[in-house]
C-alpha cells in the first residue's frame, strides 16, 4: 500500500474520483480521502454522490489492493463520483485515537515499558487499550486520565513524520504496540506519529495536528482480562 491519501491531506474532506469497480452496495474508486481503518480503529464513514443519486458510505472493506466503500443502499454506481467524508466522525476517532497515544505514553513509563496488546477506537466516542499489565493496582490507571487531559488542555503539536523501518525496529519503544503497528511502505518506510516530547511510534491510524483539538476524556472503566490484561475503556468527557 502507498501512503494514504488521508495521510498526505489529512484536512481533504471532498474531492472527484472514477469508480473503477462496482457491485451492488459497493464501489471501487480512482482515489479516496477515506481512511479504511486497522488497528482496532473503525474506518472512515460518509457519503457518495453519483449522477442521479447518492449513498451513505457505512465503512471500507479491503480486498486486496482494493478498498471497497460499502454503500447503506443496494445500488451499483458508475462514472465520476463526489466523495464527502463525514468530518465529525473522523475528528470523534481522531481525537480518541490520538489521546491513546497520550494514555499510552503514560501507561509505558509509569509501568516500566508495558506493551499494549489490543485497542479499539470506535465511531460513537468511545475506545479502549488493553495492555500487558500483570500486578497493578487498577487506580493507578484511572489516575493517568488526570495526566492525559493536561496534554490535551497544553495543546502539544503532533506530526508524523517517515523513517526507515529498519531503524525504527531498533529504536526502543519505537514500534511499541504488539498489535497495532502499520506495515512499512513498499519503500521500507514507516510512518511515526510523534506527540512533541511525550510520544513517538509507529501509527497507520487518523491522528489530530494537536493535542488541544480534543474534547477532555475520562476513563470510564478499568477490567482485567485475563492473568496479564488490563483493559482501559475511556470516552469524551461530559
Ligand atoms: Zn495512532
């Protein structure tokens, strides 16, 4: 896979494409803005206008090279499209996603390098991480929502930049998570999320340009899964 549209022009909401394939419910286009998800992050949703109609786009499905924009309706558009991104979606998993870099952050320095095992950032606000946590007092997460909302009111700066995967494998707590780093680009390449002096790792995900665009969060419940998991649930704030 090239790098993401989206991640070249993360502020690129409407644009042309060509559908090149087509089936019932389901297009294949020229180009996309819409981010197809990975990493327990929920893909983009919004809308397709066609000539004579227009569908809600419910998510995307990659079938090899192909990133198929799954229509709510039954029909088969062809042609020049418009493609509209639905911006407050993609600013709602944005912004959860990026403060579970924050959250991540924290939980890797407070608890001595503990890898996240899952996550997930769904479309209605809310999102989990599960990490790798065997012996620890569950208030001591639910502290760190404290620690991650003075991120967020500070507003620190998030940039992704590209380095060599080769380097970056070497780099500790560079590819930190055991489930969620993107694969590198064709031309060895990784894509690094790097929140100004709290965080840096590897991410194929949707990510704010700073902290500060995000809602407060709280976390909204701490389980444990397993002898080894601590599941972090968290959600906007009021
Ligand atoms: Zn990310």
């Amino acid at each position: 896979m090239a790098i993401y549209l989206c991640h070249e022009q993360p502020d690129l909401y409407e644009h042309e494409a060509t559908v090149i394939e087509s089936r019932p419910g389901a297009v294949v286009l020229s180009r996309t803005a819409f981010h197809p998800g990975g990493g327990g992050q929920v893909s983009d949703v919004g809308t397709i206008e066609w000539n004579g109609g227009a569908g809600a786009v419910t998510g995307i499905e990659i079938e090899g090279d192909r990133w198929w924009h799954m229509l709510a309706t039954d029909d088969t558009p062809s042609g020049d499209v418009r493609v509209v991104v639905d911006a407050d979606h993609r600013l709602r998993v944005a912004s959860l996603h990026t403060t579970s870099h924050v959250l991540n952050a924290f939980v890797f320095s407070e608890f001595h390098g503990a890898l996240v095992t899952g996550a997930q950032i769904n479309g209605d606000g809310t999102g989990r991480m599960d990490f790798d946590l065997p012996d620890v007092d569950n208030d001591r997460l639910r502290a760190l929502a404290d620690p991650v909302n003075d991120v967020i009111k500070r507003g620190v700066a998030v940039r992704s930049v590209y380095v060599d995967a080769a380097d970056a494998a070497i780099t500790a707590g560079l590819v930190r998570s055991m489930s969620v780093a993107p694969p590198p680009t064709p031309d060895g390449k990784l894509r690094i999320i790097d929140i100004d002096g709290i965080d840096r790792q590897a991410c194929g995900g949707t990510h704010l340009a700073n902290t500060g665009h995000s809602r407060p969060i709280a976390i909204t419940k701490v389980e444990n899964k397993g002898r080894h998991n601590r599941r972090v649930r968290f959600a906007f704030a009021g």
